[in-house]
C-alpha cells in the first residue's frame, strides 16, 4: 500500500505578483491587464468599503434591498465590462455601507 501524506498545505495564491510578473513578460497581457484597471479599482474600493464597514455580503444586501447573491453579482460584475452596475447601484452600495460614492477623472499616469 502507497503511504499518502494527508497533511494539508494550502498553496500560497498572490495574484497580484502572478499578474505583475505576467505584465512584464507577456506585452499582450499587459495591455488586457491595463484595459481592466478601472474595473479592479472599482472592486477593491467596494470590497474595501464593506470591510472598513464590518459588513458581510448579506448585510449590504438586505441594506440594499437585494439578496444576497444579487450583490455577489454586483461584486462580481466589475471583472466584465459588457456588465458593470449602474451609478445608482453604486451609490446604494455605498449608502449601505454608511459612505458616498465620489467619482474623479484624473490625468493617466505617464
């Protein structure tokens, strides 16, 4: 019989290291990767803003007026340009989690 080791090791999982190696070897990577900027911004101020808030999905969601896989899908959607929530979705996101949404247009970095 095959002696297994059923110790668990979980593998370490960075992707924010996997995409900026991926950039600076793979140009057309990188220019998929730029076109998503403002997607990724978007998601990581919403994340944020429920964490800074202590809020679970859940909560947003019932703050919202949604359900909860609703919001997974507002979450979710800011990966897929053809599906990004609207203003007003935001905004409501935002007042749920006791912020304001603050909308800029600044000079790309060169």
């Amino acid at each position: 019989m095959e002696n297994i080791d059923n110790t668990y090791n979980p593998v370490r999982l960075n992707p924010g290291k996997e995409a900026a190696e991926k950039c600076a070897n793979d140009p057309e990577f990188r220019v998929a990767y730029d076109a998503l900027e403002n997607e990724f911004a978007a998601l990581a101020a919403l994340l944020d803003a429920r964490l800074q808030a202590g809020l679970t999905q859940a909560q947003v969601a019932s703050r919202m007026g949604v359900s909860q896989p609703v919001l997974a899908r507002i979450e979710s959607s800011l990966g897929k340009q053809d599906h990004s929530p609207s203003l007003n979705t935001l905004r409501r996101y935002a007042t749920a989690c006791g912020m304001k949404l603050v909308i800029q247009i600044v000079k790309p970095n060169s």
